[in-house]
C-alpha cells in the first residue's frame, strides 16, 4: 500500500504501520472508526512517539499526519525543535500555542487566560513579564496544562506535533513530556518525532508510552531495496533498472532524505538510471552530506557562503533581510545568494521580505552550522546579537547568539545578558536566566557592577540550586559595594536561601553581623525582623528566653507602622504561642499585626510570619479565622504562579487546621495534596517534614495506625529529625506513633527528648507541641505516679494558655493515666471545656472516654448518652477507629447503635444561631436556656455546635457570626 505525503505530492513507502497507527489514534479522537463502523466510545485521545535516526522520514511521516488530522477537522497545534533555539526558553511552547491567540487584543487575551493571564503569558510571548517575584516552575507548568487543556477542550479534536523534540528547549520539552501522558484523558492527539540517541534525560516519558501505543515509541527503520526503487522510479520515470535502483539503495543505506536528494541530483545532471550509469552514484551520494555538501557549497561563491552561514546560526525560519544583515550582504547580493541556495536544494522557503527561509534538512543545517570556521562562528554570532537587537526583538532573542561569543570585557555584552536574564526569570525559567548571568559574569562585567551581577545569579539560582545560591552571595558580599541597598538586599537574600536549606545558625548569624555595621535604624529593623523569624524557627537556639525577652521589649513598643514592624508584632504573636501566654494576649497581638495588612506573597519577604499568624488564631480555638487567612493567602500563592513549596506549605498547614477542628477527612485530603507537591519540591526539605507529620497526625486520629507508620518507613520520618522547626513537632509525632504502635519503652524515650529539647526553650504550651500529654500516656505502664505528675504538669500550662480545647484534652489524658473516682470527675471537666472548644475530635474522645468510665463504674445510663454523642461526633469527624471503639463500647454496655441524626455542615441551625448570637452578647448558658425554652444541658450543647461549625470558641463568636463566610476555603 501506497501512502501519498502532502510535500511534493511524493509516496511514503514502507510506513503503512505508522500511518496505520496514526489512522487508529485518529479514528479514536474524531469518533470515526476506520473501517467506517459506528463508534462504540466517546472519542479519546493519546500519544504516539516516532523514534528514527537522521533522515530516516520523521519530519515526512509529521507531515502527512497534519494533513490527515486537518482533513478529519481536527485543530492542528505545529511545533519543531532546533539545534540553535535549545537555549531559548518556551521556543516550542510558543511555536504551539502562541498562534492560537495571534491578533488577540489584550482585554481579550486576559478573558481567555483568566488568572493566568500574568503567569503563561510572559512564557508564551502574549505579554510582557510584570516586576515582582516570578512565578516558580511548577506553577508556570501548571498554568501551560491548563492552556493546553483548555485549548484541547474548546477546539476539539485537537492533535498536536512536535518534530525533532530532541532539540526541543528545556523548559517545553520538561513541560510536553510531563503532560503528554495526559493526553488520553482529553481530545488530544499528541505526535512527537526525535533521535532516540539524542533525546534528553528529562523527556523519558516518550520512551515509554501509556495506553494503546503498545508501551514503546514506534521505530522508523531504513527503507528496503524496492522501498528506494520505487523512490527512484517516482521521480526518474519507470525505466529505471533494478541495477540502478539496487545501487541507489546501497550508496544511501535506505536512508529516504539521502535517496530523495539523490534522485534529485540525478535529474539534474540528466544521468540515465541504468546499469552503465551506477558507478556514478556514490560521487552523487557523497555530496549530498557531509564534505561532500560543503564542497558544493564552497562552489556557489563566496557570498552565497557567508549567507548559507548566517542563516545557520540564525536557526530556523530566517529572514533574508536578518540574515543579509549577519552576513554583510546588500539586500541584492543577498537575493541572489538565497535564490542559489534554494535551486541547490540547501535552503527551502520564500525569500521575500515577508517571507522566511530554512534549510532544507536538520542534516544540511548542522552540517553548515559546523563547517563555519570557529573563529568567524563567533564572530557572526556576535554580529547576530547587534542585529536582533537592531531588528527590535530584545536582549532574550541577543543572548542565545552572546552565549556562543567569547569573553572581552564588553559591558554592552553583559548588560544584554543581565537584561536577558531578568526578562527569562520573570517568564518563568531560572535555569536559563542563569546560564546567561554565569555568561556575563565571565565576560566580566565591570569592577563596580560584580556584585550586582553575583547577586542577581544567585537569586536566579534561589529556587533550583540554594547551596550555588549560598556560594554566589556569599561571593557579592566579598566585593566592594557602594549601593548599600543592594549589599542589604544581598543580606536578605542570603538569610532566606540558608534558612529554607535547614541551616538556621548561618542564617541568624549572618544577619547579626550586619546588624552590627547598619547605621539606618529602619534597615537594621528589618534586618532584626528577619533575625528574630529565623530564630523562632531553630531547634537548637541557644538562648531562646533572651530573645523572648527582647522581642517582648520591642514589639510592644512598636504601632504597627509598616510591614517590618507588622513581621515583628507577628513574631510577637507567635513567640506568646510558644511560651503559653494567655491566649487572649497572643490574640490582641496578632489583631495588631493584620491591623494594615500582612500579605503571603510581598516582593522580597517570606511568608513566614503571615503563616504564623494565622496558626496562631488556630492555637487560640479561632480555627475559622485561621482558615479565612489561608483562603486569601493561597489565593495570593496561586495568582503569584507560586504552586511548588508555597502552595505545599499551604494545603499542609490547611489540613492541619482541618484536623484541629476534627474534620479529619478533610484533613486527609489536604495533607495528601500537600504531601504530593511537597514530594515535587524535594525529600529533606521542611516542607517535606510538615507534610509527612501532618498526614502521620490525621492516619492516627483515624485509628489507621498501620498505614501511618508505613507512610513513617516509606518517607524517613524518623531520626536525625530537622534543624528547623516545624508543626507539629516532628519528634513529638514520631513518638505518639510508636506509642499508637505499642512500643512504649521507645516511646517514651522520643518524648522526654522532645521535652529535653524545647523546655529550656521556654517552649511549654501543651496546645502547641502535646509532648507531656503523650509522654503521660506513656510512663503510666511502668512509672504510672510519673505520668500523673507530667499530665497534670500539662494541665496547668494548659490552664495559662486557657484555650478550651487545650484544657480539654489535657484533662482527658491526665484522667487516662489517673485511677479512682479521679478520673470521672477530669473527664466531665474536660468534656464541658471541649464542649465550649471548636475541636470536634477532641470532644468525641472526651466524650466516649467519659461514657466508657461511667459504664465501668456501673452508671450505664448515664454512660449511654456520651457514648450514643461520642459516636456521632466521631462519625462526623472521620475518626474510623474511635467510631469502632465506641460501637463496642454500646454493645458491652447492652446497647445498639442508634441511626445519626445529624449531618455535617457549617450551616448553623436557627437555635445554634440564636444560642450563638444571645453568648456572643454576654449570655449566660442558663439565660440562653430560659429564651429558648429549652434546658441548660441542651443550650451548651447547641453552642457547642456552632462553636464547631464557626470555628471559634466563645470569645470569638460575635466576630464570627457577622465574618461573611465566602473568603473560606471549600
């Protein structure tokens, strides 16, 4: 069978396989089966991968799947990979989408894009890129799926091409082979065509492909002897022998681009395809590659040379008029130069000024490209960079040609390149932005600009390489700066990179010593600020009831003014947290902090102290003003294009505020979230530690124990735990889960060392870090006065906190380990402390473990009604194992599980809103009682419900029934 390719009418032979391939994945996508019966699914899309050597028919075989998909009206997005556009970064990402929006105004643009109208846009070409941090890579791959998807979904069937993905840039090739697998869930064909020898270690996923594609690339193999005379016959005529056809495919090796061109040589010279003429073949075959090719060049004059040259390093699609421009050619000269290449078949295209030209073959390309003497290489490559900038494309379109010059000490050279680099990093691709600084930096740049330029290379470096990062500021600080505001921004850049990479001390030490030179006061405030954050987080502070003292003494003193006292009043904040001051205190101190603002995502500060804030309302029972804050703040994430560590850090933190309100599903789901993009940003890193402690946290209060300390084995989350602190307390979570293990002894010994460590920390608030709380539980089997001791040691630090939930559980555990008619009576003080709590969980185990002492001390009836509301709230929370418990707790007791009743919603009820409203007016739970009509157990118990679905114990409640709820996260 004979297939007919769109470019020059010629047959593909021997790819009936391929394109059959190709008809499947068709038929699959349009709906339409081949053999013309009716399909039996809703129409599917996936990816198929052509893996050939040089020349072998990739580029003829995409060819004719474009003209097959338009003709079954599919929307055809086109890309190609070039050997000179790999250090251009979204080159192919924008040869495939930029097109869909050519001619867009910008309001419309913003329509199509929404909100990642500032994160794609730059990427793609549609828009400048905007001053501030940019987005991270992840986030910048998230909004590229969501174009491509979209784009697949509105224009379907859709089928995408990409020829020579080996040459593809990085930042499309790494994005292209990470969605392509995706493609079966949407209307999208993709087509990829690569060197398999030469195809990026980053792109592994076209080696091994999903779904009906068989699991491999298919591989184009050399055509046979009747393949290449059938080639031959097509264009010399049928009276082409089988001795000269045979010839032709044993000087070519079945290689089509080799034959074709070959044919194309024998027609010129007129030979006639018989056997007396064959001995002549190899001579023709030879000049069409390699020495053979230039040599055929050299003989078309020497302008025609440095115009075959200019276009080489241009790459592909070249303007004759720039490429006149590189080469020194009048515009005349130039015409005819590009009218020879074209009749000597080394260049194809129209060579108008309107129009573009290209090589006839990646081979011819390369083989051009590598020809040109090294030394005029250079030099017409710096030529190419003057005339891109003259042509008005920029300095990102002058530095991949600056990259290939050699240094001299030219501050055009590195000011392009410094430009280059802040216009990529703004788009969204560090690694390139970089490379071209580590260029400028070589070129060098001038005595006074060194730093500027060390600096700017390590913030490109921040996000991907923190340790080259640390090495290239640490070099900016040791030259000589006469711009104090960029040694200060230097300073804090350095602090940040050593902190988020687990190395606290240098952090803080590094901003003490400047600290120590700064005379600007508000400079050395902010640097404080930022000494004072890092500190809070290091777990081997030397002297942290000193700091403490010093941040009390400042704090209070400052109004609030700007962002850095803001940060430092924030601090304030959560240092009362640590420490177990009245929560009312770390509350009024937060207040003040938000009090002008505090946002997640300010240019050139961390987010740190938002966060803090934020847990420090949770902490307080105002877990639903806490959730509000980490709405806007991820919101801010999210517009900012910052999907890696920010948005991980978010969704963890978010599901640890769901598993204090007991909505432990919930919490589930978010830590797993926050886990997996915790996975993308690297194993070791605090935000890896958080998402693992958080979801071991939540599979515990699920009853899920064997699962938690797989998801421990599987992620290291054991010993030698972080530098930097993190929440929950890594070592305190290690040691409830050998204890949830059975493994006591062990278990204890993790949590005196935790208590070794933050005690002389000042670190005592039980709600923070339940260390005592667990270490009880476990002492009570061997040293049970000890436990009694340390829960009720618990207790009292709780009871200065004064949070409800905080007191509650504390109460529940020092019951647990305590005997005697000691333990009914801290169960009912805990269960009412709960009961005027948000934590919903903590409630339910109060509750059951206060229906499980009555019914053991014979006061079944009693002990029926906690147990029946144990097992309801249990069930609302998700707790899986403690519902069981319970269960079996019913039976032992002689009772059945009755049917819920209750459903878990946020909305109050009109009674929890009129107990709610008639507290928050200073009511008593007895006056509450008498205007509903009702008793003074069933009004607690309708506030105890709208403490849990508002998120607030009672001192909150008048600000949460009038907080308007849409600012929340679903």
């Amino acid at each position: 069978m004979e297939q007919r390719s769109a470019r020059g009418n010629r047959t593909l032979f021997e790819r009936e396989g391929e394109l059959s391939a190709v008809d499947d994945a068709l038929g699959e996508l349009t709906g339409l089966r081949t053999d013309g019966a009716e399909p039996g699914h809703r129409p599917r899309g996936a990816l198929l991968a052509f893996a050939g050597r040089a020349g072998i028919g990739k580029t003829t075989l995409l060819t004719e799947v474009r003209r097959r998909a338009a003709a079954q009206g599919c929307t055809v997005l086109s890309a190609r990979g070039g050997d000179q556009e790999q250090r251009v970064a979204f080159h192919v990402a924008r040869q495939l989408l930029q097109p869909q929006f050519a001619g867009s105004a910008d309001a419309d643009l913003r329509t199509a894009l929404g909100s990642w109208y500032d994160i794609v846009g730059p990427a793609l070409g549609l828009c400048a890129p905007t001053e501030g941090s940019p987005p991270d890579q992840q986030g910048l791959r998230d909004g590229l799926d969501w174009v491509l998807t979209h784009l697949a979904v509105k224009r379907a069937p859709m089928v995408l091409v990409l020829d020579d993905a080996h040459w593809a840039d990085p930042e499309s090739l790494g994005w292209l082979a990470a969605f392509a697998p995706r493609a079966e869930q949407l209307p999208l064909l993709v087509v990829v065509a690569y060197r398999p020898d030469e195809l990026p270690d980053h792109a592994e996923s076209f080696r091994g492909l999903p779904g009906r594609a068989g699991g491999r690339p298919l591989d184009l193999e050399p055509l046979s002897v009747d393949a290449v005379a059938g080639l031959v016959r097509e264009t010399l005529g049928e009276h082409a022998d089988d001795a000269f056809c045979r010839e032709c495919w044993a000087v070519t090796s079945g290689n089509p681009f080799e034959t074709v061109e070959l044919t194309a040589k024998i027609h010129d010279r007129g030979l006639t395809p018989t056997e007396s003429g064959a001995h002549l073949l190899r001579d023709l075959a030879a000049a069409i590659k390699g020495s053979g090719l230039l040599t055929r060049l050299e003989r078309l004059g020497t302008s025609t040379v440095r115009f075959a040259w200019a276009c080489a390093v241009l790459g592909t699609e070249t303007r004759p008029a720039l490429a006149a421009a590189v080469a020194g050619l009048g515009h005349e000269e130039a015409a005819d130069a590009a009218e020879t290449l074209r009749g000597a078949r080394i260049l194809t295209g129209t060579p108008t000024a309107a129009g573009t030209l290209e090589f006839v073959h990646p081979l011819i390309a390369t083989a051009v490209y590598r020809a040109i003497p090294s030394g005029v290489r250079v030099a017409l490559h710096g030529q190419a960079a003057w005339c891109v900038i003259n042509d008005g494309q920029g300095p990102s379109a002058a530095a991949r040609h600056l990259m290939e010059t050699h240094p001299d000490g030219d501050n055009w050279v590195v000011q392009q390149l410094r430009a280059a680099a802040g216009e990529t990093l703004r788009a969204g691709a560090p690694d390139t932005a970089r490379s071209y600084l580590a260029r400028a930096l070589r070129e060098p740049p001038p005595f006074d600009d060194r730093a500027a330029v060390l600096y700017e290379l390590g913030s490109a470096s921040l996000l991907t390489e923190p340790a080259t990062t640390v090495n290239h500021l640490r070099a900016a600080l040791e030259e000589p700066i006469s711009d104090a505001g960029l040694r200060q921004n230097i300073v804090y850049r350095l602090s940040q990179v050593l902190a988020h990479s687990d190395r606290l001390a240098e952090a803080s030490d590094t901003l003490a010593r400047e600290i120590r030179v700064t005379d600007d006061a508000r400079v050395k405030l902010r640097m404080l600020s930022e000494q004072f954050m890092w500190d809070a987080f290091r777990a081997d502070e030397p002297d942290h009831p000193s700091r403490s003292r010093r941040l009390t003494k400042l704090a209070d003193r400052l109004k609030g003014r700007d962002l850095t006292e803001r940060y430092i009043i924030g601090l304030r904040t959560w240092d009362a947290v640590l420490r177990g001051e009245p929560a009312h205190v770390a509350l009024h101190h937060a207040e003040r902090a938000l009090n002008g603002g505090l946002g997640w995502a300010e240019a050139d500060r961390g987010f740190e102290v938002p966060v803090l804030v934020a847990l420090a309302h949770m902490y307080c029972d105002r877990p639903g003003r806490a959730e509000e804050l980490f709405a806007t703040g991820i919101a801010d994430f999210e517009q900012q294009g910052w999907r890696g560590a920010h948005l991980a850090f978010g969704y963890t933190l978010l599901g640890y505020l769901r598993y204090r309100r007991g909505r432990l599903a919930e919490a589930e789901d978010f830590a797993r979230a926050g886990l997996r993009l915790a996975e993308r940003v690297g194993p070791g890193t605090p935000v890896y530690w958080y998402g693992t402690g958080i979801l071991i946290e939540v599979l515990l209060a699920r009853g899920r124990v064997a699962e938690a300390a797989q998801l421990a084995e599987d992620h290291a989350f054991a010993e030698p735990f972080p530098a930097a602190v993190v929440f929950p307390d890594a070592q305190t979570v290690y040691g409830e889960l050998l204890l949830a293990r059975g493994l006591v002894k062990e278990a204890a010994e993790e949590l005196a060392a935790a208590g070794r460590r933050l005690d002389p920390r000042g670190v005592r608030n039980p709600a923070w870090c339940p260390w005592q709380l667990h270490l009880a539980r476990a002492e009570r089997h061997e040293t049970p006065e000890r436990a009694v001791a340390t829960a009720h040691e618990a207790v009292a630090r709780a009871r200065q906190f004064g949070t409800p939930s905080a007191i509650g559980q504390a109460l529940r555990v020092a019951a647990e380990v305590s005997s005697g008619s000691a333990r009914a009576k801290l169960l009912e003080e805990s269960v009412a402390h709960l009961e005027r709590s948000p934590a919903a969980y903590e409630l339910a185990c109060a509750l059951v473990a206060l229906g499980t002492e009555l019914r053991r001390t014979g006061r079944s009836r009693e002990a029926a009604d906690y147990l029946y509301r144990g097992l309801d709230t249990a069930v609302q929370c998700g707790a899986d194992g403690l519902a069981d418990t319970t269960r079996a707790e019913l039976a032992a007791a002689g009772l059945r599980p009755r049917r819920l009743h209750s459903t878990e919603t946020d909305t109050l009820t009109t009674d929890e809103r009129t107990a709610a409203t008639l507290a928050a007016h200073g009511s008593t739970d007895h006056e509450i009682a008498v205007e509903l009509d009702t008793d003074e157990q069933t009004a607690v118990r309708l506030l105890s419900a709208a403490y849990q679905k508002l998120g607030t114990d009672r001192t909150g409640l008048e600000t949460a029934l009038i907080q308007p709820t849409e600012g929340r996260v679903p």
